[in-house]
C-alpha cells in the first residue's frame, strides 16, 4: 500500500566563469507564494485549480506532484502563469511515473523529467535546468534555487540496513507505487539517480552561493532535505521515500533564508537554526475537506513565501501545524 499515491485516473498522457544572474522580469514582483502536491488525477482538484485568483504582481512556486501525465502539468501551468508573473516548478515522483498505459512506450526516468522540463518551458515555468533567479520583490533581495534530489532511502531507523529497508516497510503493509512506476533509467538504480542529483545540485548551490556572498537561497525542491522534518504519525514506514540525510545540512551551507518543499501531505512550518522550513501540499481531496467545509478554496492554502514572517525568538521556534494558509 502507497499511502500517499494518486491514480491518474482519467487524464494519462500523453564552469570557468559564473554568468550574470537573470533578473525578475522589470517592474519589481511583489510577493513569493508556493503550493505543492495539487494531484491533478483528481476531478476535484482539478476544479480547485480553475478558483485560482490572479496576483499579477507576485510570484508562484508549484514544488511537485502536479499530477502524472503531460496534461496536468499543462492544465497546472495554464492556470499558473495566467494568474502570476512568474512560475517555478519542481518534480515530484507523480510527475516521474511510466504510468501502464505508458508502459511498451513510454519515456522513463530521465527522459520522463526532460520531457516535463520541456512542457514548463513551453509556458516560461524556470524549472531545476534553468539558472537560478534573482528575486527583488519583498523579502528580497534572494535567489530562487529550484532543485531536484530524490531519495535514497537512508531515512530510516539506524539497526535497518540498506538491503532491509524495503521488507522493513512491507512488515506495516507499506510500498510505495514508486517501487514499481518510477524508474531510474538510465542508471541502474534510484540510488544512483539520487546520487548524480546530488553531485549535480550541489555543484550548483556551491557556484550561486560563491558567486554571490551574503545573498539569500530559497531552496525549492519536492523532497524534504531533513529526516527530523518527516512526522508521518499514521504511516512512520513511508519514511523511506522522503528524502537522504546527505541534505540535512544544506540550509546552513547553501545560506538558506526559506527551504520549501511538498510530498508530505503534512502542511507545517518549521524553524532550524535561523532557516524557515516550510510543507506547503494540498494533497488528496480528502485531506483538505475541512478547509472546504470552512468555505475555503485553493487559494487559501497558498503558502507566503516572501517576505514571510520574521525570524521568532529561539525559544519560540515550534511547529506551525497549518490546516489551511
């Protein structure tokens, strides 16, 4: 049992020098908002989507699980960019599955990835292949570092070994539909994967945060990059598909002033060293009903991103459990 998966269940598609940073398009956005896991296969979702107001002045990050075929990315990206300035986009794992309809001919792993790159580039949606942006609205000045890493399933209890882990998973009835939809190629493994991803992010991180000293990070990425930030308090064996414990420590190398990232299903806000962490998913429709039973809609679960709240004392520095906003 995936006990986060959606079915697409009627829509199935089809070095030596540093550049110039890119600059936020003139007349200067205004706020940075972010939302995740809109898990287009839902009819529901889908019609939360259409609410969604404009805010021509501002910013939108979709950090992953927009839905799994080339459709719900275009329906997301419509609706996105008719409604803001500027869109990131993220993956996810929905967004990486050979889905069986797809499965004698179907792109698979990297291909799979490039291919969603390509449809965000169709719409201007900057994407984890694009240079980092340079945000000068509020809360700025910042860069906005879309990244993409995977997992490797080292979130888990340190007397399980590697090549345990899945049958430790399975002993609570748990497997994630990654297991069998989300492929590596070309490389052997989504451990391998995750490894170049990692390489390759930091190598990125490394030469924007060189490149610019003292500037600011927000680091987008689907995955959470700390164990310590995945509280599944129904399912703890879904751990293991959350992320590496080779990122805990990038907010504080990577200067991060805000870390946004999905998956979860879990919305929070949490506070590590003097970095922001936040959960920004919507999740299955079920997981969100009690927002539309108060009347709320999409656009009360936007996350603020920037400017954000100010940095809270210390000792004051609890989970925010977020139902809504």
């Amino acid at each position: 049992m995936d006990p986060l998966v959606a079915t697409a269940n009627d829509i199935a598609s089809d070095e030596s020098s540093t550049p110039p940073l890119p600059a936020s398009p003139p007349d200067l956005p205004g706020r940075l908002w972010a939302i995740s896991d809109l898990h287009l296969s839902y009819k529901s979702n889908r019609e939360a989507l259409e609410k969604l107001q404009p805010r021509p002045n501002d910013g939108l990050i979709l950090c992953g699980d927009v839905g799994e075929s080339h459709e719900h990315l275009r329906l997301a990206f419509t609706q996105a960019t008719a409604c803001f300035r500027q869109v990131f986009w993220v993956p996810g794992n929905h967004e990486l599955y050979t889905l069986p309809t797809q499965k004698e001919h179907g792109a698979r792993g990297e291909a799979k990835y490039m291919e969603c790159v390509e449809i965000a580039r169709e719409f201007g949606v900057l994407t984890p292949e694009d240079e980092f942006i340079l945000w000068e609205g509020e809360g700025g000045p910042c860069l906005i570092a879309p990244i993409f890493t995977l997992y490797d399933y080292s979130f888990r209890p340190v007397h399980v070994k590697l090549e345990d882990a899945l049958d430790w998973a399975k002993e609570e009835n748990i497997e994630a539909t990654d297991e069998h939809l989300l492929h590596p190629d070309p490389y052997s493994s989504r451990i391998e994967w995750c490894n170049a991803l990692l390489k390759r992010t930091e190598d990125k991180l490394s030469t924007a945060v060189t490149a610019n000293p003292g500037l600011k990070l927000i680091i987008v990425g689907h995955w959470p990059l700390r164990e310590d930030l995945v509280k599944l308090m129904l399912v703890p064996r879904f751990c293991l598909w959350c992320g590496t414990k080779k990122t805990e420590d990038w907010h504080k190398k990577y200067n991060a002033k805000v870390v946004v990232s999905g998956h979860l299903h879990i919305r929070r806000t949490d506070w590590r060293d003097d970095t922001r962490f936040e959960e920004v998913s919507v999740g299955y429709p079920k997981q969100w009903q009690e927002c539309q039973d108060r009347g709320m809609d999409i656009n009360d679960l936007l996350r603020e991103i920037l400017p954000g709240p100010e940095i809270p004392p210390p000792d004051q520095r609890a989970t925010i459990w977020r139902r809504y906003g």
